[in-house]
C-alpha cells in the first residue's frame, strides 16, 4: 500500500540510458510508460538526472587507452568507465519524453554527476561518499519515511541510491519491474547478483 509518507524515486529515465543511447540499458525504454503511470498514486516524487561534464573522468574516453567497461583505481575507489553519456546540455542527457508527466510534477529533480572527476551514482551521495546531493534532507521535510526505487540502471544507480537511503535511515523498495540493469560479470555472477546481495544484507526490500 502507498502512504503519504513514501516517496517515488525515479532514477535516470534519461535517453542515453535507453534503446539507441549511447550507454543503452535493455529494455529501458518499456519501463518508461509504466513509471510514469506509477507515479500518479504517490504524493512526492524525486527524479534523479545524470548531469555530466564533457570530458568526466569516468568516460573511458578521458582515459587514454582505456575501453568503456574497464575499471580503473580512483582516490575514491574502484570506477568502471562508461561511454560518454548523459552529457550536460546533450539530447542524451533529456528525460525520456514517456515520463514527461512524472518529471512534470516531480517534487524535486536531482542533478549528479557534475563534478568532473568523481562520478555519481546514488540519488544521495557521490561515489567518494562524502558529497552529499542534499536528497536525504529534503525527504525528512517533506515527511518521507520510505523511498520506492525506479528505473535505471538496476543494478547500479538504482542499488546504490537504495542502499543509502538505508543508511540515511528511510525504508526502501525497489521495483523490479519498474526497473531494468546493465547485469555486468563479475567475479561471482553479475553485477544483478553482487546488488542483491546487498539489497538482502542492509534491508532493502525487491519487489516484483
């Protein structure tokens, strides 16, 4: 049941991030319509929109002999470098045109992303852990207990926004329907598997 005190979180519904985008997550496009459809029975809604410079250093293109899909060391961690994408002011970096009406009546849009050489995935946090994007705050006053997590990718953006909200203290879900992922291999499974690992270990619950 959807409360007054739940938040819908609609992570990345961006062009680049969908059939015929330049970092193309399958499927990502089917979701759209349905989110946006969701959308309507939540009282507060948040939009997250990846928001890169031209020439971020998670680019493997900023990386001289490096290939998108590689990861490299960085002084915040561990970073895969992606395909120039969702780049500031790109047609790519535009929601995708089915979720108009979500974006319309969102109650915030958060931009991640723009500092040039740290990346950003989670809705709360850039990846050095340390920068906030100020979304934690904004949903204590608004009365927010619990964040619903949508959109793409799965088993990136979406994973990491989930689990600090957690650690922000609010309950979390994650759609899986409303969401589709980039299921990269890992040492153990997928990137999908290394997710849900973590969904099961800090409380986030996902939900078919």
């Amino acid at each position: 049941m959807i409360a007054a005190t739940d938040a819908l979180v609609i992570v990345d519904p961006q062009i680049d991030f969908c059939p015929g985008g330049s970092l193309a997550v399958t499927g990502g496009d089917a979701v759209m319509a349905p989110i946006a459809a969701l959308s309507r029975r939540f009282a507060h809604v948040v939009v997250t929109q990846d928001w890169h410079p031209a020439g971020h250093l998670s680019f493997a293109s900023s990386q001289p002999g490096r290939q998108p899909f590689e990861t490299i060391a960085m002084p915040y961690g561990e970073q895969v470098l992606w395909p120039d994408h969702c780049v500031q002011g790109t047609p790519g970096a535009d929601f995708h045109p089915a979720i108009a009406d979500a974006v319309a009546r969102a109650d915030l849009i958060v931009r991640k992303g723009a500092n040039p050489v740290v990346d950003s995935y989670s809705a709360f946090f850039e990846n050095d852990r340390a920068t906030r994007t100020g979304l934690a705050g904004a949903l204590r006053d608004r009365g927010v207990t619990r964040c619903v997590f949508v959109g793409l990718a799965y088993d990136f953006c979406v994973a990491w926004s989930a689990l600090d909200a957690r650690a922000e203290g609010f309950e979390a879900v994650v759609l899986r329907e409303h969401a589709r992922a980039i299921a990269m291999p890992r040492p153990r499974g997928t990137s999908v598997d290394a997710a849900e690992e973590q969904f099961a270990a800090r409380g986030v619950a996902a939900s078919m």
